[in-house]
C-alpha cells in the first residue's frame, strides 16, 4: 500500500464524508508547486480555490507568522491588537470607497456579517420591514443558513430546509428582473463581479453599475461578494473596480492570507457604524497571526500584481489557442481566474488525465475547468499549465461532458 492510499483509508474511517476528494495526499508546497505524501510533483494551477495567491510558504509569510508568533497569538475582541488596526487600515488604503472593517475567518462569514448588517441598517433607520436580499441564481455565497439560502444553486439547499426567508433569487446579469426586483421592501442586492462555483461567468459588462444606479434609486444596499475575485485575482486589487463602481458593503476572504483563515467585512461610513456592540462578533477574526500575515500578503499582492497581469495575458493567448482543436468551446474569466469551456469532453476525465501529466486543477461540473493558479506564477509556468492541459484534453475520451 502506497502512503496516499494509506493515508486515504485513515481519513475514510475519522472523517465526514463531505468532501469530494480526489486520489490525492498533499504534503508540502513551495511556489507554485505541491508534492504528495509519495513525493511525486505537481504544478499547482487552482491554488486552493483561489486562495494561495502567493503560492505556497512564501518566505515573507513564513516570516510575519513566526515574528508574531513570538509575540502575540490571540486575544479577545473586547480588547484592542495593533496588528488589527494596521490590518484595518491597510485594507481601507486600498479599497478608498470603505471606512469601516470587521474581520472575521471564512467567506461565508464574511457574507453573513454584510447580510445581517444589510438588514440591520434599515432596522435602525425605522424600516424593520426593509428585510428582503436580492440575490441570483447560480450565485454562490456560502454555507451558513443565510448565505447557504442566498446561494442560487438547490443542490447546496437541499436537505437544510426550512431555509432563511426573505430572499429571493432573479436570473444573473439580466437588468430588467433586477429592476423588478427591488421594491420597498428589498434591504440589499448581494452579487458576485464574477460567478465562481457556476462556471467562471463574468457579469456582463455594465451590470454592475445598472446594479449601483439601481440600488441607489430605490434605497436598497449593493452587497459585492469578492471572496473568490478579491486580492488580486481578476487583475484589480478587486474585481469591481474593472466596472468603475463602488458598493455599500463588500467581503473578501480565501486570498486575504493566502490560506490561513481570515476573512473582512468592508463598508462604507455610513453603513458599517451600524454594526454596534453586541450586534455581532467572531471569537478569532481579526487575531493577530491572521492579520500579521494578512499585512505581508497585502502588501506583496500589490507589489507583483503588474506582473501578475502580463503572466495572465501569455496564459489567456495559450489557452486560447486551445481552441483550434475543437475541444475547447470558450475560455471566459478575467486575469488569472479562468474557466474553460469544453465540447465533448468529461471535464473530470481531463483533470484525472492533467492529474496524470502532473498538472492541478479544478472541475466545475461535466463540462468547465478552472484555473486560478498562483498570482507569482512564472511565464515558464504559465506555458506548463497551457501544456499539460491541453495534452489533458487531447487525450480525453470523445463523447463525454
């Protein structure tokens, strides 16, 4: 028995069965790269689900952690920790629109706290019936009840019903139901600049700001969903900036510490001071080897992110070229969150055939891969992802997908 198959009947027998695991056992990392407990070699090209944008022990993280470390690990919110408020400030440099943060360990936290706070802003602004979320279908905000009933895919529902009400689900990227949408009653549209866990679908170009206009005309908040699109990812420090809008409310997390849990809240003035003592708390958000590590990935992030940007257009230009095959329907994304459409072919198949020429990705049901590969990806890197992939795909049975 090989140590992944070892490993595998271990985890089998302690651990819920939650996940869809693949045959694989990591055991370190460094750069762009992993290594299974067998010590064979992979070029890392999903990253975590977005979220090692540094890749893997990057030295100045490695660095920030063991210095805090030796000086303060955690201590509770009622008190206060410089590294929170560097972080706080930091964090709100680069997003101008934001004053206020709230930090807390995951996404859907993160989802949740601005789903909340949409809701308690009108309360306290005598409209307690101003309780309704906009959300879309095939959007995906998270797990908690909340976010999980904010999700417009059943399959994450199912089981967990009765749901949160209150919310209602309109067809993404399409002006005329949002507008319909919104009524008296509507506290928050939340919405992601790019629909990650439906296939890599880019909101069409102007419906984020027809969101803004809109929300504004009838006094709903616009909520941005950024934990997969933030930090970088699109080629932006965030994916809405492409559109030139600014929401009330917005969450990032998975890059935010390229892998340690953390997650923000961000909001403007005029909403997040609603968020008033007693209104909600996170025992561990905002500790401070989070945001000690937090600081380091920021300010690398927007060091290298000009660079970021030209290693993604050489691997947009190669996956493209995948097209001439016939294999490929459509490359769609923005920087290095990409997805890939194909025609004919078992999306799963050509990850278990990547997986064979040594190449990680991610399938996103029969007929999508994604890419969201290490924002220090080398251009050397970028053609061996191009490459294993579309050998991956050449290689693949005609007639599934």
């Amino acid at each position: 028995m090989t140590a992944t198959e070892n490993l595998i009947v271990r985890a089998n027998k302690v651990l819920t069965p939650n996940y869809r695991q693949v045959k694989v056992a990591l055991a370190r990392g460094e750069g762009c790269r992993v290594w299974d407990v067998d010590g064979r070699e992979y070029l890392d090209a999903i990253a975590g689900l977005a979220t090692c944008a540094l890749g893997h022990c990057h030295p100045a993280l490695i660095r920030a952690l063991e210095e805090q470390a030796r000086t303060l690990w955690h201590v509770s919110n009622i008190f206060y920790n410089e590294r929170q408020v560097e972080l706080a400030e930091a964090l709100l440099a680069a997003t101008p629109w934001a004053s206020r943060t709230f930090f807390c360990n995951s996404g859907a936290e993160a989802n949740e706290a601005q789903l909340k706070l949409a809701r308690k802003y009108h309360a306290d602004r005598g409209q307690p019936e101003r309780n309704e979320i906009v959300a879309c279908h095939d959007s995906f905000h998270g797990r908690t009840l909340f976010t999980v009933t904010c999700t417009g895919q059943q399959r994450y529902q199912r089981g967990f019903e009765p749901l949160v009400p209150g919310v209602r689900h309109i067809p993404y990227g399409e002006v005329g139901p949002l507008e319909e949408a919104l009524t008296p009653r509507t506290a928050a549209f939340i919405v992601e600049p790019i629909l990650g866990e439906a296939g890599v679908i880019p909101a069409p170009a102007g419906y984020l700001k027809a969101a803004r206009e809109l929300t504004r005309r009838t006094g709903a908040l616009l909520l941005f969903d950024e934990v997969q699109t933030g930090m970088g990812r699109t080629g932006k420090m965030w994916a809405h900036e492409w559109e030139g809008v600014t929401p009330d409310l917005m969450s990032s997390a998975k890059a935010i510490a390229n892998g340690y849990p953390m997650a923000a809240m961000l909001a403007t003035e005029e909403v997040g001071t609603h968020l008033t003592p007693g209104s909600h708390a996170s025992t561990f958000g905002g500790n401070a080897l989070g945001c000690s590590v937090a600081l380091a990935v920021l300010r690398e992030v927007q060091a290298i992110l000009p660079r970021a940007n030209e290693v993604a257009s050489r691997l947009w230009r190669q996956l493209e070229a995948l097209r001439e095959g016939g294999r490929v329907e459509e490359v769609r994304g923005r920087g290095l969150l990409i997805g890939i459409k194909l025609a004919g072919v078992s999306a799963p198949e050509v990850l278990a055939l990547a997986r064979e020429r040594g190449l990680i990705a991610n399938a996103i049901g029969d007929r999508v891969i994604r890419l969201a590969p290490p924002l220090i990806l080398a251009a050397e890197e970028a053609d061996e992802i191009a490459r294993r992939l579309g050998a991956a795909i050449a290689a693949a049975q005609e007639g599934g997908g």
